[in-house]
C-alpha cells in the first residue's frame, strides 16, 4: 500500500517535501491506514504531519468513543490532534450531506494540506451512485484527487489493501455502526453491488477508479476548448461540437449569476442559439433573463430598468452621450415614454413604424422599452437615434430645439427656446 500511495502522490504532486499534512481520522480502517502511512512516510517527505477529528454526535456514546480512540491513538505516537464538534441537523440534501458539509467546514479551517482516506472502492461507489441518480462526464470523473487544499492519495489503494496493511502493521481501528445500515443509497451500493460486480472482475474499484481518472482528463481538454473572453458569439456557438458548446453555454450561465446550470438549463440556453429569433429571450434560476442580441447572447435588463415614467423637460441639462437633435413646435407638456404598440414617425423615407424601425436598425427588443420617445399633447415629437418627426417639425417661430440622449433609462433632455 505505501508504494500505491507514494506513486499516485508523486503522479498527481499531491504531496511536496516539507509540506503541512492534516489526516482526516475518524478512527475508521481507512483514516487509520491513512495516518500510519503518512506518518511511516513522514521522515521520508520531511512532513508536518498532524491529524484531525471532528465529533459529529448522531451516534451518541459511540461518537464519543471514536474520540477517544483517535485521542488516544494520537497521544501514543506523539502527532498532534484537532479535534472539533457539531450537532449536525439535516439539511435539504438530508443528513449525511449536513454531516459532511459540517466535517468540512471544520477541515478547512485549519492550516495545511487535509488528506482525506477516500480509496479505490469509494471512488468506484461515487460512480456507482452518480449514475443512479443521473451524471454527465463531470459524475463519472468520480472524486478528484484534489480540491483546493484537500488532497486524496488513497484513490489508487483498494479496501482489501488497507485491510492487508493494516494487519501488517498491527494497527488498531473501530467500526461505524452505521456504515451496515442500509439507510444510505451508498451503503447500500456498497453491501449489494459492489460484491456482484466484484464477482465478474475482482479489480473492479481499481478499474473504475483508474477510468474516472482518465475521463477528468478529458473533461480538462473539454473545459479548455469551451474557453471564451466575452459574450460568446452565437455562429460560434453553433460550429462547436456539441461536448464543447454545452460547457461554453455552462461558462456563460454561470457569468450571467446561474450559481448551478442543469442539463435543462444548458438546453434552454442552447435553444437561444438556435432559434431563428434574433431578439428571443429565455428565464433563468434566480430572475435571471438571458436573450439574444442578433449574433451574440446576452443578460438582459431586468424588467424594472425598463423606462416607464413620464417627466418634464428641465433645461441645462448636462450631456454625457452623443445626442439627438431636433426642432419642433411642440404643443402643451412635453415628455418622454417608452415606445407604444403602434407607434410610428415620419422620415425622409415615409412613415414607417418604431417597431419595423428597430428591426432595421438591429436594436435588440430587450432594449426597444429603453429608447426614449419625445412626445407632447399631439404626439410623438422624436425618438432617440432615430430623429425628429417630419410631421412635427418646426414650421415657425418660436420653436423648440430639443437635445436628446440615453445616458440612464430616465434619459437626459435639453431644451431650448
């Protein structure tokens, strides 16, 4: 076991002479085989080794218990002991996720490198129960060897390993009772698949364990080709295999504020690619609204930056923006209002509606209610980027010039007399 553990350590520069290592002990045969060996390894790799313990109280004096063995395992042999406590409620994700959650929680508050015992058969049990519940290439990648500062060097060591070693060593450990409760899927997964497959290939967990391996090197080459710097464009979208453009879609989800994209989430959003709709639009988790801006896919506005106030024109307002300038001879109150159903205006080429107007010039509909429209008491007077109305241009005196720009929803207007 000590050579499997230095080779897949050395392989995946899990561990670096001089390192700080805390060993995950719950007093269990792998977290037991686990901090022998290190600490067996610990002159030859120059380790800080030391070992941590978290009570999580679900089974009363038994938890108690494997405090006390690990405390006094620990106190033996000299290596230094964290030990930290909850009381773990379940959660949404039930309790054995609440339990973990709490475990790490307390891991990773302490300085170093956390080595957990995570082996072959758990790896191949995570894959197992991945696919049960449902997986894509990331399930089957099962556990990594390493995240952030938690480090696995077991993946490649079997439970018939850590028992052989064990017994070399004559080295001590307690049993969970609830690891032969059949109340968890794993457990279960472990007490009844496992074994049969186990009868048609003994190196099952090593097998599956070493494709798990070799597929998250193929999720990294994915990853790396689905890279992108802004919005992605959506013709490039489309020529992208379709590995490739589910995890650029991913990337993008996740930079508009999905926290998590599903499978159902990544279809929507890949639905945009494809739709003949230059301007669709599509509801995502959290509020979020996701369109297409002719070639390229955006987060939109939400809908309260809309522009649906009317106010009065005040003079000597600063313009930060290019604006758009006319004369007219308005008639009443002059105000502004996001564009109406039906509205239309008078250009050098004839009266045409807004709606067609922005079509042509490409504005995307999510920004269409943006566009402030200049009106008075007989109508539209102008429209941002677009001009002013031949109808109500200036015919006499005195007039009206107008200065108009979309710096903000409740845009800037200058007026002058």
């Amino acid at each position: 076991m000590l050579n499997k553990l230095r080779r897949f350590a050395r392989q995946h520069q899990l561990i670096c002479p001089g390192d700080s290592i805390i060993c995950a002990v719950s007093g269990g045969a792998d977290s037991m085989a686990l901090l022998w060996a290190l600490y067996l390894l610990k002159e030859e790799w120059r380790l800080n080794l030391s070992a941590a313990h978290f009570n999580h109280h679900l089974r009363g004096e038994e938890s108690d218990r494997d405090e006390a063995f690990v405390r006094e395992f620990c106190a033996g042999y000299g290596i230094p002991l964290h030990v930290g406590s909850g009381e773990v409620k379940p959660g949404k994700k039930g309790l054995e996720a609440a339990a973990r959650d709490a475990r790490y929680a307390f891991l990773n508050s302490l300085p170093g490198k956390i080595a957990t015992a995570h082996t072959a058969d758990d790896n191949a049990e995570t894959i197992l129960l991945h696919l049960v519940r449902g997986t894509g290439l990331k399930g089957l990648g099962g556990i990594r060897p390493q995240n952030g500062n938690v480090i696995r060097p077991m993946l490649n060591v079997t439970r018939q390993d850590v028992e052989e070693f064990l017994a070399e060593y004559a080295v001590a450990h307690i049993e969970d009772s609830s690891n032969q409760q059949d109340t968890f899927l794993r457990n279960r997964i472990r007490h009844s698949v496992m074994p049969l497959l186990k009868e048609e290939n003994p190196r099952i967990a090593e097998n599956l364990s070493a494709m798990a391996l070799r597929l998250r090197q193929d999720e990294q080459a994915l990853e790396e080709a689905a890279a992108f710097d802004g919005p992605p464009h959506v013709f490039t979208l489309r020529s992208m295999a379709p590995a490739v453009r589910a995890r650029a879609l991913e990337h993008f989800l996740k930079s508009c504020g999905v926290r998590e994209p599903e499978a159902a989430h990544i279809e929507r959003a890949e639905a945009l690619v494809f739709s003949d709709n230059p301007s669709a639009k599509a509801q995502f988790p959290g509020g979020i609204t996701i369109g297409r801006n002719y070639g390229t896919l955006e987060l939109l506005p939400e809908s309260g930056s809309e522009l649906r106030c009317q106010m009065d024109i005040s003079p000597a307002t600063e313009l930060v923006n290019t604006p758009t300038e006319f004369t007219v001879n308005p008639v009443g109150e002059i105000f502004i209002r996001p564009r109406q159903s039906g509205d239309a205006i008078r250009l050098s080429g004839g009266t045409r509606s807004l709606k067609k107007l922005f079509i042509d010039r490409k504005i995307p509909a999510a920004r269409r209610s943006q566009i402030p429209v200049v009106c008075d008491e007989m109508g539209i007077l102008g429209v941002c980027g677009i001009g002013v109305n031949l109808d109500r241009a200036a015919t006499a005196l005195p007039a009206t010039r107008i200065s108009l720009h979309m710096s903000s929803p409740a845009s800037a207007v200058n007026r002058e007399k």
